[in-house]
C-alpha cells in the first residue's frame, strides 16, 4: 500500500500569506488574542521563515502550548474598529514513506497497548469535539465499519467511507457544531469529517489527533486553487512500526508533501488560528484569505 501518486520521496516548498480581517460595529477598547498559525517544525516538515504582523500595530509575546504548537499571544489596548492579523511563512515538506502493503499480525494487540501508555492518553478518549454518542454508534453500525485484522487498512477504509457518505458543505455547520450535527445532515466541511474520524479511531483505541494547516490543491489549469481559500483540517493516527500516518476523509487520502502542518490537538477547540477575549466592539466580522504559492526548492 503506497501514498497516492507515488509521493514518496517527493519534496514541496511554499510560501504561504494568511490574512485575517476582522470589523467590529463599535470600537474595540482593549483586545488579547491567541494566534495559532505559525506552522509546525516536526520530522518531515521545516519551518524556514515566519512572522507576523498587525494592523493596528500589537504587541506580541510567543509561548509552547501542552501539544508542541507555537502561540502569539497578541494585546492591543487602544481604540480600533478593525483589525487585520498578516502571517507569512516558507515552509517545505517531504512526502511521506511508502506504507507498507499490512501491518504485522499483532498490530491491533499493539495498538491497544497504546492506552497504557501516558503519551497518548489526550489522543485515545473523547474530548469536547469528538465524543461518543447514540447517533455515532448507530452511524458506525450503519456504515458496517469496524476493527478488522489491520488497523492501517481498518482507518483508510473508515475515511472513504465518511468521504462517500457525507456531502461537502460550506455553511452545513459552524466550527461549534457537535459531530451530531453532521450525522443528522450528512452535510459539513472538513472539521466535521475529521471530528467523526476522530472520534471513531479512538473508540477503536488508535491514538488519533486533530491536525490544522493548509493544503495546496490544483484546479483544472494546474493553478494553485489554496489561493482565496481558508486553513485545512485532518487526522493523524499513530500505529505501530509507522508512527504518525495523516488520514484526510475530505479527500479520502493519506496526507502528503501538499500538506503543511500548523498545530495538532484534541480536536479543533486545541487549534483555531485565532481566539481571544476584547472589550467594546459590538457586533464583530471575520474574513479570511489564504494564499499559498509554490516555490523552487
């Protein structure tokens, strides 16, 4: 079993502009605000410049949050009706190993072991986004998909599952939407796929996180259609001999060099690009723009 279009041993470099604009109805007094969107320096992935700037001008201070992603803690205490929060980075990324056609014949018995061990006990309960439900374990009966002889096979026949039976929907739900919401509608966007999985791979007892950043796709012309659009999530599930392996359902494919890595968590309330408190502002506005460029290497 190899990663989708012989990727690897592949390499992409981009350079990445991420923009977010934000109005407000009545002037914003004084504002703190968390910036999670300096991407990962992990294997496989390195960060080669990044910053960030704002309009007004703020002032930053920079921390580790407990998953190894990088914060801005930006404060701006002085009058502002808008607000627009500029990110630029170059990042490159390898493709990923070939996987191996099956994992061994003990896998899922190692799997399991997994719960033991501390490491990985954030990624093998529910958390606030991917919980357990009625309407998830009759979903999950519905779908006829459940632990096998090899957990790798097992989760990518889970992801084209979700990827078949949901309909890609802007606007089906909000980044607070319960994995319910996507079961009743079979409609969402790719946080909801990604909270599904997320919370199915767990109750199977593979470590399985939230993973937020950008992914750069063509159109037909063979232009980069990640211009104008927003972050991407996915999965990663860790198994044994392999390690961390990136499960997209939105695509139904493992990640690869196309994938940029910004945060991973529990699920999406761990990593949203932005999230702060303000003082003022009445009714507020957000826009977002995301433009990634490849480069040469």
């Amino acid at each position: 079993m190899s990663s989708p279009d012989g990727s690897a041993g592949v390499r992409g470099r981009y350079r990445i502009k991420h923009v977010s604009r934000f109005g407000y109805s009545s002037p914003v007094r004084r504002c703190t605000m968390s910036l999670c969107l300096q991407p990962l320096e992990s294997p496989g992935q390195r960060l080669l410049d990044f910053s960030v700037e704002t309009t007004p001008q703020a002032g930053f201070t920079t921390e580790t949050d407990p998953f190894g992603n990088t914060r801005h803690v930006l404060s701006l205490h002085r009058d502002h009706d808008r607000l627009e929060v500029v990110s630029n980075c170059a990042v490159e990324v390898d493709g990923p190993p070939t996987l191996p056609e099956r994992l061994r014949c003990d896998a899922w018995d190692r799997v399991r072991s997994m719960g033991n061990d501390p490491r990985w006990w954030g990624f093998t309960g529910p958390s606030p986004m991917a919980r357990p439900s009625a309407a998830l374990r009759d979903f999950v009966t519905e779908l006829g998909v459940e632990p096998g002889t090899d957990p790798l096979a097992d989760l990518l026949r889970l992801s084209a599952a979700l990827h078949d039976t949901f309909e890609y929907t802007p606007g089906a739900t909000t980044v607070d939407s319960p994995v319910d919401d996507i079961l009743a509608s079979r409609k969402g966007v790719c946080q909801d796929y990604t909270h599904v999985l997320l919370a199915i791979a767990r109750s199977w007892g593979i470590p399985t996180r939230y993973v937020s950043g950008y992914l750069y796709v063509t159109d037909e012309t063979g232009r980069g259609s990640a211009f104008g659009s927003a972050t991407h999530a996915w999965a990663e599930s860790r198994l044994p001999d392999v390690g961390w392996i990136g499960i997209d359902p939105t695509n139904r494919t493992v990640s690869d060099e196309r994938y940029v890595r910004i945060a991973v968590g529990r699920d999406y309330r761990d990593v949203p690009p932005t999230r702060g408190v303000i003082e003022g502002g009445g009714d507020s506005h957000l826009e977002v723009d995301v433009r990634m460029t490849p480069v040469a290497g």
